[in-house]
C-alpha cells in the first residue's frame, strides 16, 4: 500500500498540495520529461526549469498531476485528495522503474 506524504507548497495556485510520493533525483529533467510522454493517454501543460528547481506538470486520468525536484528528490503531487489510488500507483509504477529501477528488487 502507498504512504501518502502530505502537503507541498507550489508556485503554481492551479496545482494543488496532496503530494503522494517523493523518488531519488536522478536523472535530467529533460530525460524525465521525456518518459513523461510514455504514459499513455498523459496532456503535459507546464514544464518549467529553473536554474535551482524545475516543475513538470501533466493531465493523467482527468486529473493534474505535478513533479518538482526538492534537494535529491522528486515529489509527486495531484490536484485531488480523491484521486484514484490506481491512477497514483499507475505514476509512481511508472516513474520508479526510470528513477530508481532497483526499487522493485
């Protein structure tokens, strides 16, 4: 079962705060938003990098999902508190196989 994490401050209002996941920061923000685009049916709206953070916005299942990198880590934030638990192991699943691959082992 997933541990939901709590809330994240963000710059943008539109996003909310439920952040349900945080994985290593390991690759380029442009190699992660790149497997963004392997989530079938994934919209990205805002992919933001700047010199010290970057925010990667996307649509998955009707809902607004947001990654930004915190010191060596990447949370993971949705814009519901009702979000479907599927769909949140559905991006975590996804993301985890290509930030940290020996998570599953």
């Amino acid at each position: 079962m997933m541990k939901y994490l709590g809330l994240l401050e963000s710059p943008y209002p539109h996003v909310s705060k439920r952040r349900f996941a945080e994985l290593p920061f390991s690759r380029p923000w442009h190699d992660i938003r790149g497997r963004v685009d392997q989530l079938e049916g994934v919209r990205v709206t805002r992919f933001t990098t700047e010199e010290r953070s970057a925010w990667l916005v996307f649509d998955y299942g009707a809902f607004e999902f947001c990654m930004h990198d915190h010191a060596a880590i990447v949370q993971f934030t949705v814009n519901d508190f009702d979000c479907p638990e599927a769909l949140l192991n559905d991006v975590l699943h996804h993301f985890s196989e290509f930030l940290s691959p020996d998570m599953g082992d």
